[in-house]
C-alpha cells in the first residue's frame, strides 16, 4: 500500500506540478465523450514512465538531471503546441506522443526510486508505485474533464478555454525551460 500510496502523491503532489501541467496539455483536446482516447492516453504515459523509471532503476543508468528536467519542461510545451497547431483535436498518435513524453518523465524519478525501493524487491515496489501514478493520473484527468465541461456549460467556448488554457501552459512551460537551461 506504501508504494501505491507514493504513486499517487508523485502525480498529485503540488512541488511536482510538472506533471499536473504535463496532463493539462494532455487533455486540450479530450472531453467525457472521448473517454477511450484519454484511457489510451494516460496508461500510454504510464507504460512510458514506467518502462524508463525501470530502466533507469535496474540499469542504473542515471541521465544528468538538468538534461530530464528540462526534457520534461520542453515535452509540456510540446504537447501543447502540437494540440494547437492540430486545431485541439483528438489526434490518432495521441497515445504515442504520451508513451515517448512518458519516457522523459520516467528519467526523472529514477534515482529517488532506488532510494525509496532499496528495501524490497523491485517489483514488489514498481508495480504498485507504477498503478499509483495510473490511479493519480486518472484521478487529475476526471477533474480536469470535469472543470472543461463546467466551463463550456458557464457558455465559454471549448476553442476558447483550450486556447486559454494552452497559452497558460506555454506560459509555465516556458519560464521553466528557461530555467532549466544547463
């Protein structure tokens, strides 16, 4: 339960917003109706997080931070950016976006995962942390579908409120790009 636990405080957590921000981009173009794309969209990122945060683990091959944490930063912008320049959207290779952004994201917890996980067996670890950040991620998606289908029934237009909502995320995405520049 520990590590199912700390799956969804990874994703939920608020010094991690990245990721919360990382899900917003995600979800420009998704509604209720679109159900399956956000399901194949969100467990696409997790089996990318997931395969490199075990890679990472198990390889223990550490990339240089500043390298991820940018990457991660970029992805953000890039997502958002490829929702805009498709008109918001659902694109067909939606899930491969998420997989391939999800690797990014996965390098970064890499080695705090070894610090927490030192104790068990990797898998008694990495399946319940992995179906924890499934869980977060989900349990993030459904109020930000949510929040999208109150404000268009407040009368704002869906184009509206995603261009809105993609110029905040270029906003952030940005500044912590510039950040994070090595």
């Amino acid at each position: 339960m520990f590590y199912l636990e700390l799956g969804i405080r990874h994703i939920t957590d608020w010094a991690g917003y990245d990721h919360m921000l990382f899900l917003l981009a995600l979800t420009l173009p998704l509604t209720f109706a679109d159900w399956k794309a956000t399901l194949r969209w969100v467990t696409a990122f997790t089996i990318g997080h997931s395969a490199s945060l075990a890679f990472s683990a198990l390889v223990y091959h550490e990339v240089p931070s500043q390298w991820v944490e940018l990457g991660i930063a970029v992805t953000i912008a890039l997502t958002a950016v490829l929702h805009a320049l498709n008109g918001f959207k659902v694109m067909k290779n939606g899930a491969l976006m998420a997989l391939l952004f999800g690797l990014i994201h996965g390098l970064g917890f890499g080695s705090y995962y070894n610090f927490i996980a030192q104790n068990d067996t990797f898998l008694w670890a990495w399946i319940p942390f992995n179906l924890g950040i499934e869980l977060g991620q989900l349990i993030i998606v459904v109020v930000l579908l949510f929040v999208y289908w109150a404000v268009q029934k407040l009368g704002m237009k869906a184009l509206a409120y995603r261009w809105l909502a993609a110029g905040i995320i270029l906003t952030l995405s940005g500044q912590m790009i510039l950040e994070r520049l090595p």
